[in-house]
C-alpha cells in the first residue's frame, strides 16, 4: 500500500502544462472546486512539463489529467497505483490506449464539454472567410478604402453545410446553425444510425458527395486510422471553387500539401485550419503565405468557459472513480473486465465516510 493510501487518500495529479513557471494556473478555472466534496481527494501538479508522461512522474498518483503530454505503453509501465487517465478534451490520439487497457489503466474524456466552444468558433470561421474579415480589417489599417468593392462576401443563407463526423460537436454546429437559414445539413459518418440523423434533419451521405455538395465542410472526427489522410488530393478535387474547409478535429485527418495545393491555386474558396500534421507549430507555417486561409495554434475554441467545462468533466471523473463510480467518456471499457483493474480499482477506491 503506497503513502497516499495508508492515509486514506485519492491523489489525483495534472501535467505540469497547466501551470506557468512560477507555479500558478494558467487558466481561469479548472474545475478543481469538484474535489472540495471530499477531503480526501488531493490534487498536484508536475513537477515539470514533458512532451510524454514519464513513468517517475505518476508516482504516488491514482488519477491523471493530461492536457498536451502523450501518454505510452512506457508512461503506464509503473502504473500500480494508477487508476485512470483522463483526457483534458475529447481527442486521444495521443494516448496509447491499448498499453493502458493491459496496464489495468482507464482512459475517459470530457464528452460533451467542448460542443459549444467547437461548433461556435467553427461557425466564427465560417462568417470571417465568407465576409472577408481579415482583408477588410486590412483596408482600413492600410488606408486602401476605395478597395472595398474587391471584397464582396457572401452570406450562409441558402448554403449547405457538410459535417464529417456527427458525434457531438458535429451536432451542436448544426443546431446553433438552425438560424442562419442555410438549406438542410449534410454529414458523413459510417457508424451513426440513420434514423438519428433523420431525427435531426440531417441526410447522410457518401463522402464524395458530401465534398461536392457542400459549401461548407467541417472536419470533426477523430483522428484513427481509419480517418488518416481521409481528405486528400482526390477528395479535395471534388470540392466546389466556392467551397470552404474547416478543420478544428486533428491535422492528420487532410493531407496537408494537397490541401495547400488546391488553396494556392484557389481551387477552393479558402479554409480556417486550427490543427496541423505536426504540432506545435513554432516557426511560420507554410499556410500563412496564403491570403484565404485562416490559422489557429490549436486553440481556436479556447474559452474561459471551455476549460470549465472540460475541467468540471475531468474532476468529475476522477470523483466518481474514487467512489467507485464509472465515469462518463470511457474510451476502453473492456478495461473494467479486467481482474487487475477490478482489484485496483477496489483497493484503491476510498469508502465512504461514515
């Protein structure tokens, strides 16, 4: 029995990428006030940030919330005490799944708490390609006024929006969409019912539909291998010259040169890109030569009310597994068949207080 759990307690630590140097949060609220209900649950920081999970650095803990570090087969590799880790966000590419599962470890996201951030700042990109933001902002900051009439844009009314991957951010883009008097939505994704779709108003269709049909294509599924390199030069070809492309999924589900390709020679309309193939991004990427293409480091949906959520979720999470509840957004269920995780989980989850 480790110190932690002779004391009777939950230890649960977050990467050391939410904190700045001196040691104070970088962000407003992360819903760290979840683990005032119980006492016994505690809650520290990295002592340094790393690019992946060291196993030396989950020591002591039983719950881990990971914001950019990667967590592998070698991070678990220690992992007695270590109950679950859990994504700071819905993506877990980063995240070798599978060591977890043999190492008795439980990987759950935050479902849910990024909808509204994902589908508002995707539609924010929407209205700021369409209406020529950036350019206008220019002419005024550059004296040009008299180059407005170059800059003509276009509404969302009577346009077709294209979802790939209607999971829930997909589904809320669509429903803050709802009045914006855009014709009925498109989406593609192989897994979903139809009749939720058409309970919706949403059509399912092919991919190569989709792409021809619709003025707007918003990526929003997660990166597997199933949906790497999914939209490449082939895809991208079959997209309307007045279309537009917004990726805030993951940078390695579009091909990045045949994309740059096709903007370059404005055989689309533009793209608004939050994610690329290798991040982070720390010198000037290649797509900001281009005058319609917006860019985000990956945080294009950061809100204060964001991290709440998310955070909320993450310490939600971690709450009810240390009172032997299953949390929401398990991503390896099989994992509670496990007869070592059942022994972990059952040593480690705290009793309730008499």
């Amino acid at each position: 029995m480790n110190e932690s759990q002779a004391s009777g307690k939950f230890r649960v630590a977050l990467t050391a990428d939410f904190y700045g140097p001196d040691g104070s949060p970088k962000y407003q609220d992360l819903g760290l006030g979840v683990f005032q209900a119980d006492a016994r649950i505690e809650h520290f920081p990295f002592a340094e940030h790393r690019p992946a999970v060291a196993p030396e650095q989950i020591d002591g803990a039983q719950g881990v919330i990971v914001l950019t570090p990667s967590v592998s087969a070698k991070s678990v590799s220690k992992a007695d005490d270590l109950l679950a880790v859990g994504r700071f966000g819905v993506g877990y590419d980063a995240v070798d799944v599978t060591a977890c599962t043999e190492a008795d470890v439980l990987v759950f996201i935050t479902a849910g708490a990024v909808d509204y951030s994902v589908a508002e700042a995707t539609i924010t990109w929407m209205l700021a390609l369409t209406h020529h933001v950036c350019a206008k902002h220019a002419l005024v900051r550059e004296g040009r006024w008299n180059d407005r009439s170059l800059y003509m844009g276009s509404e969302l009314r009577d346009r077709t929006l294209g979802v790939i991957g209607l999971g829930g951010i997909g589904r809320k883009l669509v429903q803050l969409l709802a009045g914006f008097g855009m014709t009925p939505p498109l989406a593609f994704d192989p897994y979903l019912d139809p009749e939720i779709a058409q309970s919706l108003g949403i059509r399912l269709v092919g991919l190569d539909d989709l792409l021809a049909q619709a003025d707007f294509v918003s990526v929003n599924c997660p990166l597997t291998e199933q949906t790497r390199g999914l939209i490449g030069s082939r895809e991208l070809a079959l997209m309307k010259p007045s279309a537009y492309l917004i990726n805030t999924a993951r940078g390695g589900i579009v091909d990045e040169d045949a994309l740059m390709d096709v903007l370059r020679r404005k055989k689309i309309a533009g793209a608004g890109i939050d994610v690329f193939a290798e991040e982070p991004v720390t010198r000037p990427h290649r797509f900001g030569e281009l005058d319609n293409v917006l860019l985000a480091p990956h945080c294009i949906a950061w809100t204060e009310e964001l991290f709440r959520d998310i955070g909320l979720s993450a310490c939600r999470g971690m709450l009810d597994l240390a009172h032997g509840r299953l949390p929401r957004g398990v991503v390896n269920p099989q994992v509670l068949e496990r007869p070592g995780f059942q022994r972990k989980w059952e040593r480690l989850r705290l009793s309730n207080p008499t």
